[in-house]
C-alpha cells in the first residue's frame, strides 16, 4: 500500500515575523510573540420574504482583528507597550508572517489599544492577551484584493463584486466611479460604509453622486 504524500502547502506557526508601525520606524515583535493569528466574523442582515413570495437574501459584511498573546516591553519607552499607551486608538500599519517557510505574508492597517500592565500572580511572565481592529480587509502576499466597483443600497448596503475593498469615503467613491444601485437616489437611512472609521465613513447616493452620511 503506497503511503500518501502530505501536503508541502500547510505548516506549523513560527518561525515567523509581526512588525507594526511605519515602514522605516517599524517594530519588530517576532520574539515576543506566544501567539498571534487574524481572526474574522461575520454580521448579516435577516432575509426578507416579499409579499410575491420571491426572497431577498440579507447583507453580509466580514470584519478582520488580529488577536494573540505578547510578552509585554514594559522597561522600553520606544517599545509595543509604550506605542499602545501612548498612541492608543492610533491606526498602525502592520504585516504579519505565521510561517517564513510558507512565505504568506497579512498587511493592512490596525487600531491599537493599551497592552495588559502586570500580571495574575507573582512571579508571572509580564504578557498581555490582545485583539486589535484592522481597518477593512486585509492583503495576503501578493493576492490582490479587487476595489469596489459597484454598491447595492442597504442599512447598511452591500459592496461589489463581494469581499472587494470599499473606497474610503464619498469622495473616494466618486473619483472611483463606483456604480451605484439602484441608479435613483436611495431611500431614507439607507448607505454603506467605507473603510474610513465612523460617520466620516458612511456615504450614500443621491441620483447623480456619492455624499457622506445616511440618505435623508
């Protein structure tokens, strides 16, 4: 019996690599990671059943966080620790590796929030568990993710083609050219979200352009 060959494209995590900060002025964490992987969840809308009995699927939005466990610099005022203190909710750029022997490598953009300062018990390795946002989708290697072309009115609506880059406010969009559906100017309350945090984010289309907020 011929023994199957195992796969050459799955691996273990490490060694690998996590810099965060500008290109430049990054910090390299590799060494004081325990843990770290890019978790998702999914939101969606509830379907709704027309009175002809034809259905409208819900809207589905993905979001991304980069989550794990870090020993925590706390003696070094340059350091991770100090970067999430002092600039906390600060947008950070970031690229992460699982494995250097795979070679597939996250970037993209996170929010940093104030590492863990102390430890349950005497003794302890000083390390914080962490879970920071990432702003939109983030990229793998060298695999492109398409920009948006077109948007489908919701509250909030949808991006298309699905799990493309959404501009990233009203102006983006009209420079882009995103298509919007329908063509007519939408209803009251109905928008969608660009990869811009908060209310700067949101846009919707008035029948000839894209404008920030919620159709009124």
């Amino acid at each position: 019996m011929t023994t199957p060959t195992l796969p050459t494209d799955t691996g273990q995590l490490g060694p690998g690599k996590l810099t965060i900060g500008e290109i430049g002025t990054e910090l390299d964490v590799s060494c004081y990671v325990n843990n770290a992987a890019i978790e998702n969840s999914k939101d969606k809308t509830d379907d709704t059943t027309k009175l002809c009995g034809a259905v409208r699927a819900g809207v589905t939005t993905y979001t991304f966080q980069l989550t794990g466990n870090i020993d925590t610099d706390i003696g070094n005022s340059s350091g991770l620790f100090a970067l999430s203190w002092n600039e906390k909710g600060s947008q950070q750029p970031f690229t992460f590796t699982p494995s250097n022997e795979l070679g597939t490598t996250a970037s993209g953009i996170l929010i940093v929030d104030p590492l863990r300062f102390g430890a349950d018990e005497y003794g302890s390795d000083l390390t914080s568990d962490f879970t920071w946002d990432i702003v939109g989708t983030p990229t793998l290697d060298g695999w492109t993710v398409p920009a948006a072309t077109g948007a489908t009115a919701g509250a909030p609506g949808a991006w298309t083609p699905g799990g493309s880059t959404p501009p990233a406010n009203a102006a983006a969009a009209n420079i882009a050219g995103v298509v919007a559906s329908p063509a007519s100017a939408w209803s009251t309350g109905q928008y969608v979200v660009g990869t811009t945090e908060g209310a700067m984010g949101e846009m919707y289309w008035t029948g000839t352009a894209w404008a920030q907020g919620r159709a009124t």
